[in-house]
C-alpha cells in the first residue's frame, strides 16, 4: 500500500497527515509555526522532524511521497533552504515543495481554477487559471507586506494605542484591551513587551481578536484598521483575479487562515465585496485543513501526475 504525507507549514501551526493512496488520512500531528522568515531554518527543521516523526509513530511505513506547502519557496534562495531541510530530515520520498496558497487553494477547490485568500499571521493572494497559469499578490512577510493579516492588524492596534499615549491620535478602547492582553498598567509598558521580549510575529498577530472585540463595541479605531484590513484584501484578490482573467467567469474564492474565524466581520465583508467585484464568483471559508490540499498533491506525486502551476508572465 501506498503512504503519503501531507504538511501545511504556517506562521502559526504546521499541520502534517499521514494518508494512503486514496487520501484518506490515517493519521495527523501538529507542531508550531515554521514559516522561515519569521522562525528560521533551525526552528522550521525542528518542527518539521517532530510532526512527520509523529504522524508516522511506530508505523513501519516508508512514505513514497511527501509534499509541504510552506510560505516563502516561490523565492529560489528560500526553495533551496528548503530542499536542503528536507534532505537532512531524511525520508528517501519524492518531495514536493510548494506554496503554501496552493496547498489550501487545492484544499479549497481541488483541481479547480480558483482564488485563495490567506489571512493568518501573514497574508497572501494565489490563484490558478484553467490554462494552469498561477498569480499571486502579498506575501512578502511581516517586514515588507502581509497587508490585512493578523500581524498587520495587530501592529496597527499597537501603533493606535500609542499614539493616543501621545495625544495625537484619538481615545480607543483598544487600550484598555492591549494593557489588559500584556498584563501591563501603561502604554510605554508595551515597548519594552514588544522589542524586549520574545514576542514573535503571530504573538501580535493575536492581538486581532483585541480588535474584533472593539470593533463590535463599536470603537471608531477598531473600525478603521478593520475596514483597513478588508480593502487589502480585496485589493490583492482582485488583482489575483484580474491577472489571471477570471473576472466575469464562475470560480471560488477560497479563505483560509485563522483571522477570518479570529474576525467574523472580516469574512462577512470580503464574502460582501467579493461577490460584488465578481458577481459570477462564490466566497467560502475553506472548513479542512489545508494539510488536506498537500495530501492530495502528493497523492499526484507519488503516482508521477502532479502539475504545479506556472506563474503567469506579467
């Protein structure tokens, strides 16, 4: 019989499962975040070992395909640390490295032309055409990008509670939440939580559920990041959208990522503006792991037939 293992490596949690060649999962573990802008190679090595060690126990298996989606590998520097990570772990498997969006889109609409909207700690637009022509918008990390994720939204509290500290921004009830999060009596308390602890990109991508509750309490702030967040979203969406000609015909756009269940509104409203930007389009919340996505393709790999789509040329 054959096995295959599926991992979704995020910002936040890595999802591994073991599955036979029909896709069904025997088996699954879960790790921390191994996103390798955000943790590193060491940490992304550590997870990865103990999740695929643990899914497979004491199994006597030797997996005949492997395929990870993880943020960072359609950059060819990343691919190859990568590959490199795999090779010391050890399993004498075909490997597929992809993605991380394809692996949800897949998951979301398998073998479907579709869009992904990622928003977790990072954030990411990836969509694939019926010509399999792939586009992508976002996804340059916490530094850079990731424009309407869980740390943007997080960092923008942040930044409104201290200017409200500094009198040039307006009362929010995002204060009392942050102060109350980080356990601390004063603004200037959270500088030393954020640059001298050990606070890590999903650390303050938590501090979006701070905002969720302020938004519903009706707090302007609140109101202002959130509407913030789902313009960026929509705008890398739809640019997935346009670039790959699919305005106008029926496809899916597929959620995923712990923010749109951290920020119910957020998935209402993007479910709203979607539907009007692309009328003929369905918006849904991806309900499976999208580890689910990377058993399938590996199920392809291990049978010789997996095909990753080509990004298409601007």
């Amino acid at each position: 019989m054959i096995h295959v293992l599926g991992i979704d490596a995020g910002g936040t949690k890595t999802v591994c499962q073991l599955a036979n060649e029909r896709g069904e999962a025997l088996a699954e573990a879960r790790g921390g975040g191994a996103n390798l802008q955000a943790v590193g190679e060491l940490e992304v090595e550590k997870v990865l070992h103990e999740v695929m060690d643990e899914v497979i126990g004491d199994r006597d298996i030797t997996p005949a395909a492997i395929c990870l989606g993880i943020a960072g590998v359609d950059r060819p520097e990343d691919a190859v640390v990568v590959r490199a990570i795999m090779k010391r772990i050890g399993y004498k498997a075909r490997v597929l490295i992809v993605n991380d969006a394809l692996v949800a889109l897949e998951a979301g609409a398998p073998g479907e032309p579709g869009i992904v909207v990622i928003a977790g700690t990072g954030s990411i637009a990836y969509g694939r055409n019926s010509r399999h022509e792939a586009a992508r918008a976002g996804g340059w990390g916490f530094v850079l990008g990731d424009e309407g994720s869980g740390y943007w939204i997080g960092r923008a509290a942040l930044r409104a509670v201290l200017r409200q500290a500094d009198r040039r921004g307006p009362l929010t009830q995002l204060t009392n939440l942050l102060l109350e999060h980080f356990e601390v009596s004063h603004a200037q308390d959270l500088i030393h939580e954020v640059y001298h602890g050990t606070l890590r990109p999903a650390a303050i991508a938590a501090l979006a559920q701070c905002v969720q509750k302020a938004f519903t309490a009706g707090d302007a702030v609140a109101i202002g990041i959130l509407r913030g967040a789902a313009d960026q979203l929509e705008s890398s969406a739809l640019s997935v959208a346009r670039r790959l000609d699919l305005v106008g015909n029926a496809f899916p756009f597929v959620l995923a990522g712990g923010i749109f269940r951290a920020v119910p509104w957020l998935h209402d409203e993007l479910v709203r503006r979607l539907t009007l930007a692309s009328p003929k389009s369905r918006t849904f919340l991806l309900n499976v792991e999208p580890a689910v996505g990377a058993v399938r393709l590996a199920v392809a790999e291990a049978r010789g037939v997996a095909r990753i789509p080509l990004y298409k040329a601007d």
